[in-house]
C-alpha cells in the first residue's frame, strides 16, 4: 500500500549501525520512500557511541566507548562515513595477546610462542583455504569443534586463535513513551534480536522466530579507565627482550628494529612497541578471555593532539578500556582490582552469540551497516553500486542470498552511468 503523496511510508526501529544504513539506503529515493526513524535510547548510534572525557587529563575530548574500528573490507562502513564528511582514519594495528614467555605474541615482532606453534600456524593457513570453498557447511560450526575437527592442538587454539575473535557486544536499551498512534506501509527491524522478538510477538512468523530465537545473549561490562597498573598486571604493553625471538631472518631483524625503537607519534599509528589491542586468557580456564584496548595508541583523535614524531603521553595520562565478557562468569573477572577513583566510566553490554545450529559469527559493524541496507533493498532501494565500489557489492551480493535467500540484481542504470564517464 503506497500513501503519502504516493510514497511508501516505512518506520526504521532502531538508530544504530544497520537502522542508520537502512534509513539512508531508503532516504536515496525521496521520491518513492518517506522514513521515519525510531530510537530508544537518548542518542542514536547504538553500539557505535561515544563519551566525553576530560581533555586536560586525557589528551582528547573524546573518545569511542563501544565500536573501535573496522578492517579495510569495511567498504560500506568507510563508504557511509565518506559519503557524509567523515573521512575514515587508518592505524596500523599493533596487538599484545597473552603474557609472559609461555603465552605471550604479537603481531609486532617475533615471539617465543609463534616460532613453537610454526607447523600449526602454516597448516592454519591450508585449512583457511578450504573453510573458504566449504563456508556454507563448515560456517555453521562454531571455530573450537572447526580446529578440534582439524585436529589443532588445545595450545593452539586457546593462545592464538581463539583470542584472535574479537567477542562482539549488544547494549541494553529500555523507554517507554506514551505517543499518538502512527500509520506505516513498512516496518524495517534494526533492533536487537530479542527485542526484535518482542516487538514482533504473536505476529512473528516461524520463520522469524526461527532466526530470532537462534541468537543467544550474554551481559558484558566495559570498564573505561586509566589504572596503567592494573592493565600492565593483565597485558604485556611494553617491549621486554625476554619476550622477543631470535632475529634470525632479515625481516625478522627489521621487526626487532622497529619494536625496540624509541616511541614516535604518526598520523596512522607508533614507531616502536605501542600495542593498542590485548587479550589475556586466563590460565584457570583458557578459553576464557578478558579484552582490552589502549584507546590513547589506538583512536586517531589521541595522536592528532600528541603531533607526529612526538613521545608517547605519560601511562598515567592513557585511557584504557577493559571488556569483562559473560557475567555468568563472574567469578573470573578481576574488575575489583581496577582503582575506583581511575575508573572514567563503565557500561553494561547485551551481547549476542549464534549457536551452532545457526550461521556465522556476524556481529561486526559492516555486517550491521550491510544488514540495513539489505532490509533497504527488500522494500525497494536500490544498491548503491557505484558509492561503495566492487568488492562492497560483492560482499552485499553473498549476504543478501545467504540471510534473504534473495539473488541481488544489479542497478543497470547506474552501471550505464558508470560505463559511459
Ligand atoms: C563494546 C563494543 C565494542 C565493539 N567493537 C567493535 C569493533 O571494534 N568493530 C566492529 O566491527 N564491531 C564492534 N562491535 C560490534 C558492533 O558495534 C555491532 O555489530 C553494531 O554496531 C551493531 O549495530 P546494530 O545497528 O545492529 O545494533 P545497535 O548498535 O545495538 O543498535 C540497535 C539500536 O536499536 C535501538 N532499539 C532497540 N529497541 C528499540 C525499540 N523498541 N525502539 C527503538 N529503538 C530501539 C537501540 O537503542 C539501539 O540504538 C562492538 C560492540 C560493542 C558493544
């Protein structure tokens, strides 16, 4: 049913990552869809916030207390900050897992743990090969049966891989409003699973069900803070030679070089061993993790006031962010050792996961920006081919069929368009 001077009118719920992006795909077409889109809490944004802090203390007014950042394939992530004046910032990411000799690896130089578990790093790199030909059978498994399956050894999978996935989170939003009823063509759901359910009720379809009732949730706290004490009693932050491997190869020496540097500000990163993402697994329960993030090396605003080729602000200055995940795991958390009175803010987070009997892992804001857009193309817009570049297309092309079970139909006209300039 068309209304509104012959417009579609549809209602997004929800103001974050996906709602945003299936708003925007809409709002492309003022001419066939009026939008109007809901958001709970007090901002939008979602999981993509940020808060204020103290500039004087901190070095920077600002700072992202949820989402951190994307890899380069977050083409419709970029694409969307692009299109509306913010222009993505890259860093070189430098990670810290474990701690001490036994555990310990980074990205940044060569370590004890990478050179032991060499052969299962490199048969890592052959099965990777096939989970790519295989994804629709083998994506459906979660990653621990995927290495037992492969016969990786138990050290392996709790020091390297498993720390390497990011556990991603869901805040919990809650309000209540008494408003005048409104009248839509359309109802886009860009809120979380269960209060997607909610909302839907007795009118859920099984099918919606079936996908809805597939996700299950976990309480996270984040703790932003700035105790270097407690975050050097988790993390390895600082370069120690009893941590480092022998320089045995030429770029194994250039690795060496630049981790022992002394400390130096740049647009895209640090010279020197300036880690800005950890994982700490806790030797009681290995598969357990504890996250981390030095959010003064890692978020740009930080190192555009520190200046390039500058040091490195004092620790005490640093804001750290420290991620407790499951607090059905409670008893592993050593959040009470965190100093009160360094404690800039903390925030409860409704994570979701998928259990074996559904598809992927795919709680990362691309996917979220992706997810929008696809409700967007389900109710008529059209893909924006051009905006976000092949490899996006691509992408939105395999989400579309693998969620929608819809194939996607390129937008003739502005391949045209494209073909011709
Ligand atoms: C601490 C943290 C760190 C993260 N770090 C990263 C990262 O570094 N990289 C990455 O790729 N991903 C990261 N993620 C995951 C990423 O944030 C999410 O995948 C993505 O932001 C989810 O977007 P969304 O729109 O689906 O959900 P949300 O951002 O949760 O948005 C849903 C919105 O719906 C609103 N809502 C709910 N119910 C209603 C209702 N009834 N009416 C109106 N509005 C409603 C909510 O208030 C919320 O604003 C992180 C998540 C967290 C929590």
């Amino acid at each position: 049913m068309a209304s509104d001077q012959g417009k579609k009118r549809v209602a997004v719920i929800g103001g974050g990552s996906a709602g945003m992006s299936c708003a925007a795909a809409l709002a492309q077409h003022p001419d066939k869809f009026s939008v109007i889109l809901f958001e709970a809490a007090a901002h939008i944004c979602g999981q993509a916030a940020s808060i204020d802090i103290d500039e004087s203390k901190h070095g920077a007014s600002w700072l992202n207390d949820g989402v951190q950042g994307g890899s380069a394939i977050f083409r419709h992530t970029f694409g969307f900050f692009r299109r509306y004046g913010h222009e993505p910032q890259e860093v070189k990411l430098q990670a810290s897992f474990g701690k001490r000799r036994d555990s310990f690896w980074t990205n940044v130089f060569p370590s004890h743990l990478v050179d032991e578990l060499s052969q299962e790093i490199k048969k890592l790199g052959r099965v990777l090969k096939w989970i790519k030909y295989l994804l629709p059978i083998l994506g459906l498994m979660p990653v621990k049966i995927l290495l037992r399956l492969f016969r990786f050894s138990r050290d392996f999978s709790n020091k390297t891989v498993l720390p390497l996935l990011a556990l991603p989170m869901y805040p919990v939003p809650s309000s209540e409003r008494e408003t005048e009823p409104e009248h839509f063509d359309e109802l886009a759901l860009c809120a979380q699973a269960d209060d997607a359910k909610k909302l839907l009720g007795k009118h859920a379809t099984w099918r919606e069900k079936f996908i809805l009732e597939g996700v299950r949730f976990y309480n996270d706290i984040t703790v932003t803070h700035s105790d270097s004490k407690y975050f050097q009693s988790i993390f390895e932050n600082r370069f120690q030679m009893a941590l480092c491997a022998d320089a045995t190869t030429p770029s194994r020496k250039d690795q060496v070089l630049f981790a022992t540097s002394e400390p130096q500000c740049r647009k895209d990163g640090w010279i020197g061993f300036q880690p800005m993402h950890f994982v700490h697994s806790f030797p009681s329960d290995p598969d357990k993790i504890e996250m981390g993030f030095d959010c003064t090396n890692y978020q740009h605003q930080f190192r555009s006031n520190i200046g390039e080729g500058n040091p490195p602000q004092e620790q005490d200055r640093h804001v750290f962010q420290t991620i407790f995940l499951n607090d059905q795991e409670k008893q592993l958390w050593m959040i009470d050792q965190i100093k009160e009175d360094k404690i800039i803010g903390k925030k409860w987070w409704h994570q979701w996961g998928h259990r074996w009997s559904h598809y992927l892992r795919v709680n990362m804001h691309e996917v979220a920006c992706v997810s929008g857009i696809a409700a967007a193309y389900r109710l008529g817009a059209t893909y924006d081919s051009d905006g976000f570049g092949e490899f996006a297309e691509d992408f939105f092309s395999k989400y579309l069929l693998l969620a929608h079970g819809v194939r996607y139909k390129p937008n003739k006209q502005s391949r045209c368009i494209g073909a011709s300039l």
